[in-house]
C-alpha cells in the first residue's frame, strides 16, 4: 500500500469520524429538546419525569462505557505484575458442547473446536448428546472414530436438559479453562487464543466472546436480530466489562476458570425459585454464581463467536419467553447478593437496570393505549421520537466502532419490534413463570 493511499485512508477516515461526532452532538440535543417537551406535558406529575430522566441518564451512560472499554479493559487483561513477557499461555483447554437433535449443525460445531488455532494437545473436546432422536448420535460417533484421542462422546438415552449437560462436561474435564458452547455455535478458529489470554489475570472467572448471527441474511428477523446481536455485545456487554462484571457471559461461547465453577456446581445444577427447578438461563445464572464467588467477568471483542438465531417468529417468541423468564429468577437472585460485592455498581448500574426493565413496559403501555385518549396523540409522538433518537445514539457507536457492518439500519426495525411487541412478552413470562417447559435442548 502506498504512501499516498494511506494518507487518503486516513483524511477519510478523519472525515467519517467527524460526521458521527457532529451527527451524535445533533441528537443529543435532540434528546433534550423532546425531553424537554416531555416534561412541560408531565408537568407536576414527577414519577414520570423522573421515569424519563432515568432512562435517559442511564442509556447514555452505557454507550460512553461501551465507548471507554478498550481503555478500562486494558487493566483487566493485564498479565500478573510477576508475568514475564517472553512466557506463553496456553493451558489446557476443554470444550463442552451438550446437545440434542443437532444432526445439522454439530459436525461443524465440533471440527471447528478442533480446529483451533491452539497447541492440539491442549484440546479436548466433550460432547454430550442428551437424548437425541435423529443422526446426532450417530454424527458423534463417525467423529470419534476419526479423532479417537482428542473427542469424548457421553452418550444420554433420556434427555436431562443442558444445564446437566454442561455439569457432566464440566466435571470430566481436564481443562484449566472450559469453553461452554452453544451446539449450534462455535468460535472462529484464528481467533481462539483471545478467549483463553484474559485467564492469564487469577481474578477473571469468566469470559464472553463476541456473537454474530450466522443465518443474518435469512429474512428480515434475522437481520433485526443481527443488528441487536452486535448491540448486545459491542455496546451493552462491553460497558458492563467496563466494570469486570458483565452479568450474562452467553451460552453462544463463552470460557469458565475450572477453579471458579465446580465448588459451586452442585448449587448451580439444583437451583429452584418458588419451590421448582429452574430449567433454562444456564448462562445467566453461571455467570452470577462466577461473581458471587468474587470473580470479574469480561467481555472480549477480539474473540469472535457465530450462532445461528430463530428464523421464524414462533421460534423467536419461544427464545425469547425463556429468556426473559430466565432474567425475571436471575435478577431477584443477583439482586440479593451484588449490593454486598459490589455496592458501586449495584446502586448505579444493576438495580436501576431492574428498575428500567421493569418499568418500560407499564410506561410503554401508557403512552401507546392511554396518553393518546387523554394527553394527546403528540405525546405519544414525541414518546415514539425520543426512543428513536436514543436508537439513533446506540447507532451511531454502532457506526464508530463497525463501519463495516451492514445491519446497523436494522436496529431502527428492531426498536420499533421492542416497543410495540417485544417489551410486553416480560408480562406473559411472569404470568407463566411456573411453566418450566422447554427447559431442555
């Protein structure tokens, strides 16, 4: 590349960078203005306005964090002070991928965990088919006769559900460091090393990878979700790393400290909420047991994970009623114990999180169905505007750190989905609560 090219790269990439600032300074005041307006609409009636003010101040702050989290990251994958330079890291490894009826996915899964770019005799590779009806099994075991050494296969007639999967991998493994994957996940080979180095740091239980849709192009839901995907995790999982807790390191790919894990296994598989088991948030509730134990928990950009998301919309609206019953029995479990680990980011950052998620729902009720019949449908207007503003902000980070990635217009697609559909799928969660199905993959 010449001189002149790079030159010419750079001014662009000045200009480009110029542009989001004044585009970012436009609807931050824009924000303000709608605020504003907001509150002469409230006027007196002040658990709105504080309502208002809370959202506002807190999304703001997650995308200055987001913005701040290669430099407050730096001192979280910092080596030991006694680490020498010259030494290399590379402990053993295990993955643990439970599965069931993956017969079109799991190949790929696990011969892209062979594949990494990592000492092979530090790989080791558990699969533990959990009850399949198709080919899986039979997959699984075409692999094992090719890779006798390196990949173990445990075998379930009956299906016992992933959280006992995992518990079963995660104790036969040799692994300093366990990889827990999705089965139809798996982490890009060249990039492996990124998830496994922050281990180097005793104080790091925990490490999420980064995830993108592998089927991002399939229709439109999977596009919206590919942009929400890469918002989750650039910009929502990277501010929470700023402060070494991010609360969910996800079940797409993420690595555990054997150390950190297994005293507190035996807690994690039998976790019960009102009086049953609980069936499905395995990562959420991992990661909060990792912290609770007094481990940071981080996310990484430069490890590089791919998933495969819903497709349909019945699909999507399963996925996303477990998830959320899964937040609503995490959140009153973390809740409980971060004000004492944490104090700092309990009370600036976990509970007003609970706060907000809770609340968005009843408030985006109100200005939908009732504000337009008694303040007016330009309240509502403006309710509608000030949420597409706030996207426009989480957009254009989203264009700052990835210019390259084409999905960015979604997130508008996306918002509009949460407010009008998505946001209000936490009240049937709640009201089936009790309902543990489809608990098991």
């Amino acid at each position: 590349m010449t001189t002149s090219t790079l030159t010419t790269e750079t001014s662009n990439r000045k200009l480009y960078n110029s542009i989001i600032i004044i585009l970012t300074c436009i609807v931050i005041v824009g924000i303000i203005v709608v605020k504003s307006r907001n509150f002469n609409d409230f006027s007196g009636d002040y658990f709105l306005i504080s309502y208002a003010l809370l959202v506002t101040l807190f999304q703001t702050s997650r995308v200055v964090s987001a913005l701040l989290y290669k430099y407050s990251n730096k001192g979280l994958l910092a080596p030991p002070s006694d680490w020498n330079a010259n030494d290399t890291y590379e402990p053993i490894v295990t993955f643990v991928v439970p599965c069931k009826n993956e017969e079109g996915a799991i190949r790929n899964t696990v011969t892209k965990c062979l594949d990494a770019n990592y000492p092979k005799d530090k790989i080791e590779v558990i699969v533990i088919n959990d009850g399949s009806t198709d080919r899986t099994g039979e997959i699984l075991d075409e692999m094992k006769k090719e890779l006798p050494e390196r990949l173990t296969i445990i075998h379930w007639k009956k299906n016992r559900g992933k959280r006992h999967g995992m518990a079963e991998g995660f104790a036969r493994a040799r692994g300093e460091i366990i990889v827990q994957l999705d089965s139809d996940s798996y982490i890009m080979p060249d990039n492996f090393k990124k998830l496994i180095e922050p281990f180097r740091n005793e104080s790091i239980g925990a490490v999420c990878a980064h995830a993108d849709p592998d089927n991002s192009d399939e229709n439109m839901l999977t596009r919206m979700q590919a942009a929400y995907y890469f918002v989750s995790f650039r910009i929502m999982k990277a501010a929470e790393s700023t402060y070494g807790l991010v609360f969910c390191c996800s079940g797409c790919c993420s690595a555990y400290r054997k150390t950190a894990v297994m005293p507190i296994m035996e807690q994690w598989l039998n976790e019960q909420f009102l009086g049953a088991l609980v069936t499905w948030g395995d990562d959420r509730s991992l990661t909060s047991w990792v912290i609770r134990q007094g481990y940071k928990t981080i996310y990484t950009d430069q490890a590089k994970s791919v998933t495969i998301v819903p497709s349909t919309l019945r699909q999507f609206i399963v996925q996303q009623v477990r998830w959320k019953k899964s937040w609503i029995i995490n959140a009153f479990f973390t809740g409980r114990f971060i004000i004492k680990k944490e104090p700092f980011i309990a009370l600036l950052y976990y509970y007003p999180l609970i706060l907000i998620s809770i609340l968005t729902p009843f408030m985006a009720a109100r200005a939908l169905v009732y504000m337009p019949f008694t303040i007016g449908v330009a309240s509502t207007l403006y309710y509608l505007l000030g949420i597409a503003l706030v996207t426009s902000l989480f957009i254009l980070v989203y264009r700052a750190i990835a210019p390259e990635n084409k999905y960015w217009p979604y997130m508008y697609a996306w918002s509009g989905f949460s407010t009008f559909f998505l946001t209000f799928l936490i009240f049937y969660a709640a009201a089936t609560l009790q309902n543990r199905g489809w608990g098991t993959r």
